[in-house]
C-alpha cells in the first residue's frame, strides 16, 4: 500500500511538473520596490515583471490561453526571470506610482542594472506575445536603446516606427510625437495599410497635418480599421479638441463663436456644425429641455447619418431613459439597432433589446439577443448578460 501510494505521489509531482514546464515558470511573489530591485539587479537575465489585476478578465485571459503555452514557456523561462504582481493588493502601490503603472496587465522589462528596457501592456495572441518578448530583449526594437539612437540622430523609418508604439506605451508624448514625424515624413506612401493603421493609432488632433489626409481619405481608412471605430475616434477627437480651444471654463459652456473660428481653420462647414450639435444637445439636457433634446437626437441622426456605435448607443439609450412615448421608442429602437452594424460590442445589443422590452415586444428583444449571442459564438467573446437575458425573456415570448 505505501508502494502505491509512493507511485501515486511521484506520479502526481511528475505530472505537474511537466504542467508547469510547459509555461512561464513564475518566481515567488515580491512584496516591496525595494526587494524586487535588489532581485533585479543579482539576476544574470532580463527581468520580466507582469502587472494584473485578479479582477482583470484580459490578465484572465493571458494567464490561461497564453502564459501556459508551451512555445510560450520555452521562450520566456530561457530569456527572463519572470515575476507577477496583483496591482489589487496594498503593497501594490508603490510599485504603481515608481513604475508608472497606468492599466494592465503590464509588461515592464529590466536589464540586470535595473534599469527599465521596455515595456507594452495589454492582451496578446500567443505568437504576438512572443514577439514582445523578442523586441525587448532586441536592441533595434527595445524601448531604451531606440530611443538613445533616435536622440543621437539615428532614425531609420522601421526605428521611428517601433519607437512611436513604445514611447506611446511610456506615456513618453513628446518623443512619441517627433517619430510620428519622422516616420510619416520618410514613409512616402500614406495610403499603405501599414501608414493607414499608424496614421490611425497616432492621431490625436485636427491640429495635426496628417488630420487633413484623414479627412480626405475616409473610405480608405474605413476599409482598413472600420467604419465604426474610425467614426469613434474621428468624433472625438474633432470634439476633444473644439472643448480644449473653445470652452469657457467660468461661464462653464461652450463659446459657439470661438469655437467656429478655430475649426474653420481645419474641418469643412458639415463636421463644424455635427460637433457643435453635440455640445448643444449637451446644453439642453443641463437646462433639463427633454423634448427639444429628443428631438434634437432624431435630428442629428437624419442629418448626420453616423457609423459611430458608441454614440449611436448612448443616444438612442437616452430617449429611453427619458420617455416612455412608444412612437419615441419606436424611433429611439431603429436607431439602436443601428449600433451593432458598426460596433458589435455587447452592450449595443442589450441597449436594442432594452427598448423592444419597454415596448413590450419581448419576440423583437429575443431576436436581436439571440443575434448577439450568435455573433459573440462566432468571435469567441462571453457576452454573459446577453446569455443570462435569453434565457429570461424564454418565459415570457
């Protein structure tokens, strides 16, 4: 008996070894700057440390379907000592404010002087990850090492390029704005899906040149990032700007005036008039004005057909909240399910389906929840609320 047991238990430690050999082996957690710095600096590898929340489904997902990979694994035991940080936990803070941790998971790369070589935060796909550990440890391709050729005057365009993704990442926006520059001004073929997806990304302004390029190359910018989130960031970044130039920050409004004389200088007559719409509607909605604000919406959407799902959402969600008018609905629910066209995100359904069920038609509701649940099947995406409506609503068609 104790034989068997004996087998049972080799057996047991042999299995979960191999479990473990095929990811990222994780050193034992640390508790203060100072202790992880320490470890830093007597390592004879590059120190990956991963910043997650236990709340974070992205750091969930990252540590199931990518850290656990094999090829994942063999690559990053062989080049880092990797260590974790729950940035839930109270000691967390130090290593935040030091670190300038803005969002996870995190990925902060040091050499074994400590000093930061790298870093990039979000999800990745398993090869894609893989390649960042490959770029932080590839002096062409590194956050600190780029950015000292880049400042000693080495600035080939793949450098600029790399360089502007990882400055993004630092929060670094001076440095991410001169190579936007320079890659933009040695990449002589704009309309390259590469420049269209950088233009995208690196945008920030309609003060910007490349803005102008934007404007008159929409289609091709629809077809390379999509109508809906390119009308997303178009919006607000005309809207981020008008209210930075334009807003009367004692009076606490918009100043129309000042507003059309700074955007005359960069959007046509029709782009002017679709922001200000919307800081006019804003106003309306303060002064508690809630049919002219109904109105206004069915307005807008009439004069200014939109891809953008998240105002498209918001808005049509807002009739809801503030009438109980069924032909107002009826209208507020064709304009809802326009949403989804362009940003099939979870929430767009569920705000369709919200107003067919305040207009009692649960088989309207039902459809276009089972639409979202098809679509979510099809991407590989939970939509847990959509799943937990149907199953409701079932009672009731």
């Amino acid at each position: 008996m104790r034989f068997i047991k004996s087998i049972t238990l080799l057996l047991f430690l042999l299995t979960n070894k191999l479990i473990i050999a095929q990811g990222i082996n994780f050193n034992s957690e640390v508790y203060s700057v100072e202790e992880f710095e320490n470890i830093v600096k007597k390592s004879k590898k590059t120190t990956l440390l991963i910043a997650f929340s236990s709340h974070c489904d992205i750091c969930g997902h990252m540590d199931t379907a990518v850290y656990r990979k094999k090829e994942v694994g063999k690559f990053y035991n062989k080049n880092f000592n990797i260590y974790k940080i729950d940035l839930e936990k109270e000691y967390a803070s130090s290593f935040i404010s030091k670190y300038q941790i803005y969002g996870y998971p995190t990925y902060l790369f040091f050499n074994t002087n400590g000093v930061l070589l790298h870093r990039q935060k979000g999800g990745f796909p398993v090869k894609e990850f893989i390649e960042l550990g490959h770029d932080a440890i590839d002096p062409n391709k590194q956050y600190l090492s780029s950015s000292i050729k880049f400042q000693t005057g080495i600035r080939e365009k793949d450098l600029c390029k790399n360089l502007a993704e990882s400055a993004k990442e630092m929060d670094d926006v001076d440095l991410q704005r001169k190579c936007v520059v320079c890659y933009l001004d040695q990449n002589k073929n704009w309309e390259s899906e590469e420049a269209v997806k950088f233009i995208f990304k690196f945008t920030e302004s309609i003060q910007e040149p490349q803005f102008q390029f934007i404007i008159k190359n929409k289609a091709l910018f629809e077809k390379n990032i999509g109508a809906g989130k390119f009308s997303e960031k178009f919006d607000n970044i005309i809207l981020k700007d008008i209210a930075e130039n334009s807003y009367n920050q004692e009076m606490g409004i918009l100043d129309t005036t000042k507003a059309r004389e700074f955007s005359a200088k960069y959007l046509s007559s029709y782009e002017i008039e679709k922001a200000l719409w919307l800081f006019n509607s804003n106003e309306l909605i303060r002064n508690r004005d809630t049919a002219n604000y109904i109105n206004s919406i069915f307005n807008y959407f009439s004069k200014f057909p939109s891809s953008n799902g998240y105002l498209i959402t918001n808005l049509s969600q807002s009739v809801a909240d503030l009438t109980n008018d069924m032909v107002l609905l009826e209208k507020a629910l064709v304009i809802a399910q326009r949403s989804y066209l362009f940003m099939q995100d979870e929430k767009c359904y569920l705000n369709a389906a919200d107003i067919a069920i305040k207009l009692n038609d649960y088989k309207k509701a039902y459809a276009i929840l089972l639409e979202g649940q098809e679509y979510g099947m099809k991407e590989k995406r939970k939509f847990y609320k959509i799943n937990d409506l149907i199953i409701n609503l079932k009672t009731k068609i």
